[in-house]
C-alpha cells in the first residue's frame, strides 16, 4: 500500500489533468456528476479513502473535537474526560486533549492550535477563558462546570445538589451544619452549592458555618487544613451533632480519616457528605454519602449539543449558529454508611 | 479572516495556474525554487499557515500521536496518560486519545481511524494487538507495560520493583510473605513481579503463597475476593507475622480496609506495600508503602523514542525505521506507615 497517493496518480488513474482533481478538492460544484463520480470510484480504488486529511478538503468534516481540560490528577475532571473520550463508538468523532494550568494565556495558545487543526468543535472543561472572548472563536463551543454566559453550557444542577446534601443532615437531625469548600467566584456553576446550603440553613433557621480554604494537591497541606477546621468545629460544638458537607469526595474520604483516628464516630457524632459521587466515594475508609454528577448524561448532552452545531454549519457555512443551549443536569444522592 | 483558502485562491494570487498550485503541494520537487518560493510567500500573505491540515500536504507533518490506553476510570495508566498529555509544551505535539476495552478488533479500528489522520506516532499503553502485527504498520510505536517483542517499549523495571518490596518484607521480619495479582501472560512485563516475588522468597527459604484472582473495578466483588484471602491467610498462618505485596495500590487499599476492620494492627501484624505510588498511596487510610513507578521518566522516554524516529521518517522516507528501542526505568521504594 502506498503511503501518500499524490493528485498527479489519481489523475494518471483516471485519464483526467491534475486540473481536474484539484477541482475535485477545491471547488466540486464546478465539475459534471459524471466526473466527481468517476474520481470518487478511483479514490475507493486507490484506497483514497483512508487519507482523511485529504478529505477534510473537499467536505471541511475534520471529525475533530478539541479539548481543554484541568491538569489535575486524578479527580472527577479526569473521570469526565473518560466518558468523553469513550464516546468514538456513538459520536464518531477524534478528540484531540490539551490539559492547562488554568492559565488564560494558556488556554488560548491551545485554542489557537486547535483551530489550526480544523476542529469542528471545542469543549472547554473547567478552564478559564471568560466566554465573552470564546464566542469571539465563532466555532461550536460547550462549557462545563464554568463560567458560561456567552457559550453553550452543560451543567449539573449544583443548587438541587447542595439542597439534597443540606436537607439530608437536617433530616438526620444534625445540631450544626458544615459546609467546606475553595472560595469559588459567583459566576461558576458550583457557586450555587454555597448558596444552597447557606439559604437552607438559614431559612429553617440552623446553626451553621462555612470554611472556605484553597484546597490543592498536597496532601499533607488540604491534611492540615481540614484538621485545623475540625479543631475549630471541636472547641465551639462539643458533643454536638454535626453534619459536614464537603465540595468534593476526595477532601470528604481526608476528613473522615481525621475523625476515625481522633475517635469521632461515623454517622453518630459526625455526618458527613461529599460531592460528585467519583470512585473515591465508594473507596472511602466508611464508604460515603454523595452527590452523584451524572457522568454519562452530561457527556451525552454535551455531544449532542456539539453535534447539532456541527451539522448546521455544514449546512451553511455563513449562518451565525444558533442560540446557546444551558443544559442542567440532575444529581441524586447516594446513601451510603457515612450518613444515617 | 476567510476560513478555507483554495487551490483557485492561491492561483490567482500569484498568477500560477491551480495545477502548480496543486504541484507545489503533492510533488514540490517539479517545481522550480523561484516558483516554491513565490507560493509559500503568498500562502503567508493570505494567511495559510494558520491551517495545518493543508500544511501536512506540503511537508508531511501532522504533529499528530495518536494513544491507545485502557478505559479504566481512576487509575494508574489515567495518571500516565495525563503525564503525557502534559508534554505540549516541551515536544509539541497534539494528541488524538481514544480508550479501549482491551478488544483487538477495537484497538485496530482505532488504529485505521489514527492512520487515516496521518498519525505520526503510536503510544500503546497496556492494550493487546499482538506487537508482530503492530510492527506491520510501520510508523514510530511506543509500547507501555505490554508485551512489546516487535515494537519499541518504555517499562518500569517491574523485577527490581517486586524485589524491593520482597526483601523489605523480609528484612522487617515477616514470618510469611504473600503476594496478590492478577493472573498475568509471561511476556507482558508486570509478570516480572511474581518472578522476582517467588525467586527471592525461594532463595531466601521463605514461607509464601501467590494468590491470583481477576480483579476488575466492581469494588464489591473486590472486596470479597480480598476478604476470602485475607480469611485463608488466618486459617493458615494464624499468630504469625504476615508481610503481602500487592499489584497496585488500589488492591492495596481495600486490603488495609479490610485489616483496620478486623482489629489487625498494621505494620505489627501485618506489613503491606502496594505497586506504583499512585495518589491512592498517599490516599490510604493508612498511608501506604508503595514501588514509585517513574511517572516523568517514562513519560519523556516515550516523547524521546518517538521524536527521533519521527525526525528520521521525515529526512527519508524510504529508510527502514532503526531498531527497536527497549527502556528501562528503575523504581524505588516510598516507605509511609504500613510497613516498619
């Protein structure tokens, strides 16, 4: 099999010039039916075909979807990108991966990169671009888990998240309430888990308090950190009831270490929930209380809505695409052995 | 910004005919360098080089990796995978992912779609296309922690790991060693921890037991199948010291659940130490005594083999690929607070 088959073979295969077969790539509405068909016919022949590159030519289809994750380890980001990647068998589509450091510049010499591959669409996870300068790209783009006003989004709906996490430790009779979290800015989606377990608390009047810490990827310092707080916690509520809501499952699986080895038990002196509901729940020295993100519906609605943004522009290169679409997605939660 | 510059653009830029055009694409050697030159200062002037597709045609270039890694969710190869994404910045490379099942059918399906892109390279991580047909594709291929007999390969020295862990077992006095592991084919290159394991032990005279079950992510049925071991490990060997290596830190994980919950002090009882040092190691409730795979090393051997045969492939493309390149990477041992 030759590697590269040049427009100079396919013009000798088929008697035609090299004119011809140019015109065939660049502008194959100016030939006859006759003739597109009988290049077609020697493409297949030539096994053409499997040159995708070339093709992208004459339909504009890359099939490329870019990708611009966080550059986090393992964490329920990393779990999302899977169920993206794992979608080739339905969608079709080749996704190229940049991961960043959530740095601006960053994620827009990746764009950049992208664009010059002729993706046919970008999904943006986490990351902070603001979307006024991503609409600005004019390609198909979906946000998760970010700031999304300008761009399409999909989203779980973190406020009913939080409200299910905030109910259930009241409903479990908890004396205090303790939400733990990053300070996140207003206008990302995860904001709301913040507001929702603040209204809660207030307006069915319980004790609570929020600790907001930036939580990164040393142990030894998100250890301390939670330790500190549980001190905190400690010295104000003893013998209290307390339920702890945390923003993720990892930082929920650290604190539950911290009160097993401090002699705390779980769920009598001490409740806890975290958010996401990724294999760290379930891996959990007492297997935790979550808020299942449904992986697969978030993946699936962010494709479609990718797919019918493709589509259109094939159709019609010089329509602006239609208006942006802000899918929320539904969590539940899942009882396991950390709540009653 | 036009978004598709054409053969017909370029031709009547510089007053060329569309076949030149076509000319300096598929055979730029016809042409004169007066006329190459003419044509790659127009394709600046309209701005061309911002597409890379049509740039491959002229140079052959994609700046493409194509990488095959398993579906597994948090994982180890999850954290390899992401290593390697994060090469952008130093090799400059994109990389199109897709994740499979472990089915050759599958793993060659992606393999047509990554040829079809022009793929300049192949990282194979774990994955099962027997290497002889791998060969048969005759691009740069990397092959990680998988039989690599006919491609080249980047792997942890797995026999120096298991051998670590061994004999730190031994020298912190366990009266009996016991290792867990998948069932695993002689030529995959893990397998060199269970030889390394049943060597030393019959070396050193010491009493032992391998115990091989087939694992996968259901954490119940892990669970159970830890918990029958650890069940026959009391029958048999009950009031002695007990030292167990296990295959990845996961396992490792759950099987320190399992003592914690059965009163056995660790390291007292038993000593435990789990392979890779992945974030689970540090994650464990006791944290764990872990074989450090060298995540960077192995990352930046793969980028190396690559690289240079990529370079070699574009100076000459009749030249055969040189021969196979065979990595080893030392491991060590992270000692935390299940072992002595």
């Amino acid at each position: 099999m030759k590697k590269n088959i040049t427009y100079s073979d396919i013009a000798k295969y088929t008697n035609l010039s090299t004119a011809t077969i140019s015109r065939y790539f660049n502008s194959p509405e100016s030939l006859s039916e006759e003739t597109s068909l009988l290049i077609e016919k020697a493409l297949k022949e030539l096994n053409y075909k499997k040159n995708k590159v070339a093709k992208i030519f004459s339909n504009g289809k890359t099939e490329f979807i870019g990708i611009i994750a966080p550059k986090l380890e393992l964490h329920f980001y990393t779990y999302l990108l899977n169920s993206i990647l794992n979608t080739y068998t339905r969608y079709g589509y080749k996704f190229i991966v940049f991961t960043s450091n959530g740095d601006i510049d960053e994620e827009k010499e990746y764009i950049d990169e992208l664009l010059a591959y002729q993706i046919e669409g970008l999904i943006m996870i986490s990351s902070c671009i603001p979307s006024i300068q991503l609409k600005d790209y004019n390609i198909p783009i979906v946000g998760i888990e970010r700031e999304a006003k300008y761009i399409s989004s999909v989203d779980t709906n973190n406020y009913l998240g939080a409200s299910l996490a905030t109910n259930t430790l009241i409903e479990n009779n908890c004396d205090v309430l303790i939400h733990i979290n990053n300070p996140v800015a207003d206008e990302v989606p995860s904001s709301d888990r913040i507001k929702a377990f603040e209204n809660i608390c207030r307006d069915k009047n319980i004790e609570h308090m929020i600790f907001y810490e930036i939580f990164n990827s040393d142990i030894n310092d998100t250890t301390e950190k939670l330790f500190n707080i549980f001190k905190k916690i400690e010295n104000k509520y003893h013998n209290k009831k307390i339920g702890v809501f945390l923003s993720n499952d990892t930082l929920a699986n650290y604190f539950i270490k911290i009160l097993v080895k401090n002699n705390k038990s779980i769920p009598d002196d001490y409740e806890i929930i975290g958010f996401d509901d990724s294999p760290a729940a379930i891996e959990a020295f007492i297997p935790l209380t979550s808020i299942r993100q449904d992986v697969k519906a978030i993946t699936h609605n962010t494709l479609a809505i990718l797919t019918e943004r493709i589509k259109m522009n094939h159709k019609n290169r010089k329509t602006d695409l239609p208006l942006d679409k802000h899918i929320i997605i539904d969590p539940t939660i899942i009882k396991r052995d950390s709540t009653l």
